[in-house]
C-alpha cells in the first residue's frame, strides 16, 4: 500500500514507519518542519511538508494514498494550556482525511489516547468495546470509527500514558524531569492509581496490523501491561536518582499540567485486540526499561 501518515516524525513513527516499509508499504510522512522532515527522511519515507490546519492538503495526500495512519496532535498546543483547540484541530483533520477516503473501502487509522476515557469520567478496567459519547479526543474517536458507515475500513488505536523506548517513556518522562528539578519523586494519595504501558516496537506491529487488517469500526488497545501502580515508577525514578519518594498533597501546585494525569488510574486490557489481530506484545516491561535508562552512565 501506498501509506499517508501523519506526525510522521513523532516516537510512535519512529516504529510505525520502519515497521510499515519492512512489510513491503512505501510510505509519505507529513512535517511540519525542515527538522521534521529530516528525521521522516532518516526513517525511510518520502516527505509531505504541511500541519494538522492544512485541511486541502491532508485531503488530497488521503486521496493519493491506499490508506492513512493518523498519528499527529498538536502536543505543543495541548501542553500549552489549550487541549480543547487541540482537539477541535485533530477533529477538522480527520473529517478532512476521512471525506476524501468515502466510499473508497481504503483503511483509516486513527489514535486516541486510553486516559482521555478515564479523564471523561469512565470508571473500571477499560476494554475495547468500552465507549463514550463525547469529551476531549472522544468525539473524534467516535468520528473515526462512524468512517465505517461511509465504506471506509476505519479503526482507532489506543495508546497508554506510558509509549516507551530508546530513553522516552511518555508521561514518565515528564516526571523523571519533574523529580531531577524538584528533588522528589512524587505521587498523589497511597500511589496506587495504575498507568497501563507499552514499548514502542510493539506499537509499530500493532499499527501495521490495523491498517492490514482491522475490521471496520474496531477499537483496539496497544498495550502489554495492563496498569502500573504510580507508586512503583516512583520509586524506580527515586531510587535511580536518589531523591525520596513520598506521596504529594499540593499536587496542583507540584505537578503542574501533569496534575490531571497523576492521579488517574486507568487499568486497560487489550484481550480482544490480541485475539482478534494475533498481536502479541513482546517488549520489555516499563519499569526494566525506565530502570536501565536511568543506570545508564
């Protein structure tokens, strides 16, 4: 297949790419930068310069394309203290790229995130078929998999708060900084709120298996571990860096932007992602991963 996608430069690309153009699929990255460019260059892709507001041109590289994965958001602008503009440019984005694939039987890959559900007010152990009718990312979620209706073999990936590799570790990383700069690794109440996790090699193979195969307006889970007590990666992170680990009370004011995130517990399976598309998880677990990352001279 000729592939499209976007955030094409991100830590998740850095698999998805390599793991499409292994597979046979040729592949045009979208960057939004010189930078970005050379790094989709780097993976192996051809280049399409533009952003998540160049509504024309996502639609036309969606029509020249077998199939689109769509990995991009603008986290700059997330973190920037507008998640809802964000998202309202995340959903332009794929009713633009959806519209073009209408009727086309062609494969549309989207990405949410599980803590978006948990932070919409979803309580439990979330699974696949679990769905909300709106909130932050929610709404485009639901937009993606309503693609099915219109011929399009559309399927949403969600991603855990920890995608980890090669020294990332997605909001863990965000408290590894945290805990160099305020000399505690921190948590909120007795810890035991869980972080579901994944490495990023088996997030690639799960990608590659949606766009291939996933049936019309499936959800499907990436994630190996199905939640990690933020207790626990705080004490790998202070013992590593030798700073205490206790619980916060102030977390607004400690944590920051992250305050929202620390205290959510989201246990996730991904049984019926495993069944149904024989994914199998074969990557180091988080806290190995975040520990040798920290040893390292």
């Amino acid at each position: 297949m000729r592939v499209f996608v976007t955030g094409a430069s991100s830590h998740v690309a850095s698999e998805v790419v390599p793991e499409l153009l292994a597979a046979g699929h040729t592949v045009t990255g979208l960057a939004r930068s010189d930078r970005a460019a050379q790094v989709v260059r780097s993976l192996g892709a051809d280049v399409r310069h533009g952003d998540l507001n160049d509504l024309d041109g996502l639609r036309a590289a969606a029509a020249e394309s077998d199939g689109v994965i769509h990995l991009a958001f603008q986290h700059d602008q997330q973190y920037g203290g507008d998640l809802a503009g964000a998202a309202a440019a995340d959903l332009r984005a794929i009713e633009a790229m959806g519209a073009a694939l209408s009727g086309s039987s062609r494969p549309f890959v989207g990405t949410n995130a599980t803590g978006a559900l948990t932070l919409a007010g979803f309580h439990g152990r979330l699974t696949e078929h679990d769905v909300l009718p709106g909130g932050l990312r929610i709404e485009a979620e639901n937009v993606v998999v309503a693609l099915a209706e219109q011929d399009v073999r559309s399927s949403v990936v969600r991603l855990p708060p920890t995608v980890h590799s090669a020294g990332r570790f997605g909001l863990a990383s965000a408290l590894i900084e945290l805990a160099r700069a305020s000399g505690l690794a921190g948590y909120v109440g007795d810890g035991s709120n869980v972080w579901p996790s994944v490495h990023t090699r088996d997030v690639g193979r799960l990608y590659r298996l949606a766009l291939e195969s996933a049936a019309a307006g499936s959800r499907l889970h990436a994630v190996a571990e199905e939640g990690i007590p933020l207790r626990d990666i705080a004490a790998v992170i202070g013992r590593h860096l030798n700073v205490p680990v206790a619980p916060v009370t102030a977390a607004a004011e400690h944590f920051g932007h992250l305050a929202m995130f620390v205290g959510m517990d989201n246990p996730t399976s991904s049984k019926i992602t495993r069944d149904t598309l024989g994914w199998a998880p074969s990557g180091p677990d988080l806290l190995a991963d975040l520990g040798d990352f920290l040893a390292a001279p």
